[in-house]
C-alpha cells in the first residue's frame, strides 16, 4: 500500500470518528486521486482535468454507498433484521432515532438523502481534485 493509500484510509478512519471531518476526507479524496495520478503521469493535470478526475473519484464512492443502501433496503425488509437493527441502535447515541422510525420511515428517509448525498459526494473530491491540480503543477 503507497503512502496516498495510507493517507486516505487514515483519513476515512478519522471521518468515522469525527463526521465533522467527512467534508475533510472528501476533499482528500479528490486531492489524493490527482496526485497518484500526476506522480505517475507525464503531464501534469490542469484544474479542468483535476476537477473531472476528483469528480469521477466522487462518482466511484457514490456508488460504492448506494450498492450499500440497496443492500440495507432489501435487509430491512425482514422483520427481524430490523428488530435486530433497532436493538443494535441503542449502542449508538447517533442511531437512537432508527428506534422510532418504522420500516417504511427509514427507506424513505434514505431516498430523500441518497441525491443530496450525491452532489456532496461529488462535488466535494471535485474541488478537492482542483486543489490538487493546482498545488501539483511543477514550476519550471
């Protein structure tokens, strides 16, 4: 595993911890995309580029999250799975509202949240991918 690898996944391990930091990673996310690439690249990318290369990188996770949600969609279908669910939700003070919500609350809840969680997926690694362009451009 290179460096950048190591970076982002101590990132992502932080953002866990702390989601203050998620819009943090995302940033990273896109950053770290476009310097692997220009480390190994014979160009440098411009900002255009590092924009659409943090974008696709935010694309990437985005589905990754959505395979996620319809995996948890079809789960929570089961009735015991989403006992089990709720049960498991009194651990974590973050989760105590699922305890409340029915079935049919919680999907829809998270219909609503999948496009708002697309544009900050995305969006977030793009400017990310620009900063990255720019502070990676060699000086002549």
């Amino acid at each position: 595993m290179g460096v950048a690898a190591g970076t982002l996944l101590a990132l992502v391990a932080i953002s866990l911890l702390v989601p203050a930091l998620l819009p943090l990673v995302l940033c990273g996310a896109g950053f770290v995309a476009v310097r692997v690439y220009n480390g190994r690249a014979v160009q440098p990318l411009t900002a255009a580029g590092g924009a659409r290369l943090g974008w696709m990188t935010g694309f990437w996770m985005f589905l990754a999250f959505a395979v996620m949600c319809a995996v948890t969609a079809l789960a929570v279908n089961n009735p015991e799975i989403w006992e089990q669910a709720k049960s498991m939700s009194a651990q974590f003070p973050q989760a105590a509202k699922l305890a409340l919500l029915s079935p049919h609350d919680f999907l829809m809840q998270l219909v609503v949240e999948v496009p708002l969680f697309f544009f900050l997926v995305t969006l977030l690694p793009g400017l990310g991918g620009i900063l990255g362009a720019k502070l990676s451009r060699k000086r002549p």
